[in-house]
C-alpha cells in the first residue's frame, strides 16, 4: 500500500511548504483540479525540484468527448507525472481512445477511472445513477478493466469486491481516508488505514489530517509505519 498526500491548500506557498517538510518520504503528491488551475504546470516542476524522487498523481478527472479527453490525456503525460485519472461515466469509447493514444509511448503514467465520488451517499448517487454505489461501481470497474484502464478510484468499502471481479493486480485507490478517525468533512464514504489494508486498497489518499496539523511530517511518517512502508 502506498500513500499519496493530497495538496489541497489555499496557497501555492502553503503547498511547496508542505512538500518540503515531506522530502525524502516515500509518498506520492497528488496535486488536485484547485492547485493545478492556480498554478499550472510550475507546482509539477516546483515538486520535481524538491524531490525528484516524489511521484506525482494528477488528479483532474477527465471527463468530456472521447477524442478531447484522449489530447488531454496526451498533454498530461507530455508533463512528466506519474499517473492520473478519468471519469470511468465518460464511457468505453473514451478509454480506449485514451489507452490507444498513451499505450504508443514508451512510459506512459498509470491511468485510473473514477467509479463513484466518496462525497456521494447512497441516496445522492441513486438520484443520478438509478444504481447503488457498490453495484454501479463494479460495473464501472468491469469496464475499465476491459478496456486496458489500469485501476479505479473508489472508496475503501468497493475495493475488495473491486478486485475479485476484476484482477488482484487491477488497482485500487482509495480516497477519504482518516487514518485516526478524525473527522469526515464534506466525506462520506471515508474509512480508517485499517480498513483501507482490510480491502486491499493499493493507494490511500490523505489530506486534511495530514496538513491541518502543527507537523505535518510526523503524521505521515505514523501513516507510513502503520502501513509498513519505510524508506
């Protein structure tokens, strides 16, 4: 299992500030729709130049025509991040648009799909899916597989299933994670790192409870030695 911090702060500063207290951690940074719109770019640089060693999620949910997001998916990748995602409702066709045109490279970044945001409850995502969420999200995650999508985005309590259907190698990762169960937020479907090794998730994503605190480097080291990765 691995971790990917979230920078999610209201300032560019506030973000490279937290990077710099996370240098030499093995984490992965995921740099969110807010930080990449401000910034652009110059905040992948700036993480690179930290730490080149820092791998880098990039997380804009891609959803649109299969044609713009496959050149969207190009222009990603032409900036040297380590993976990034789709909406998996964007369709079949707009996988494989995006697979096709990243698979000619020689390194492409991981692709994940969105299956089911974890602000969604059970009522909400109803009211635009006409499915539950762990039933829909399977389905979302048998299409992606088939499609040469490398893995999902789903909460902790989808991703076991996730993998039964799909592959054991398929991957998870798991957002809204409050790894001492501090508070959900705008969350809902969040869960514990116990939870999160429970169902196999491959990647867990922890932001608030990581830069909300005086230190931000003890707490993800706690993380990483709950999660037994060390450097």
């Amino acid at each position: 299992m691995k971790l990917s911090v979230a920078l999610d702060l209201e300032h560019e500063s506030d973000n490279i500030n937290l990077v710099k207290q996370l240098k030499n951690l093995p984490v992965w940074i995921k740099i969110g729709l807010r930080s990449y719109i401000r910034d652009g770019r110059k905040i992948i640089d700036e993480v690179k130049n930290i730490d080149p060693d820092l791998k880098i999620f990039l997380d804009l949910k891609l959803y649109d025509i299969p044609n713009t997001m496959a050149d969207a998916s190009e222009s990603i990748a032409d900036l040297g991040i380590d993976m990034f995602n789709i909406h998996a409702s964007a369709g079949e066709k707009a996988m494989r648009e995006v697979m096709k045109r990243l698979n000619s490279r020689k390194n492409r970044p991981i692709v994940l799909s969105v299956t089911a945001l974890t602000s969604f409850d059970e009522n909400d995502f109803y009211k635009i899916y006409n499915k539950n969420v762990l039933d829909k999200s399977l389905d979302f995650a048998e299409m992606s597989y088939k499609n040469g999508i490398d893995g999902v985005v789903s909460s902790v309590f989808e991703s076991k299933k996730i993998k039964e259907l799909t592959s054991s190698n398929f991957i998870t990762l798991t957002p809204g994670i409050r790894p001492f169960g501090e508070n959900k937020n705008d969350q809902e479907r969040v869960g514990t790192i116990e939870t999160a090794k429970n169902n196999l998730s491959d990647f867990i994503v922890v932001g608030r409870p990581i830069y909300q605190s005086k230190d931000p480097r003890s707490v993800v080291e706690k993380i990483l030695e709950e999660i037994k990765i060390k450097k």
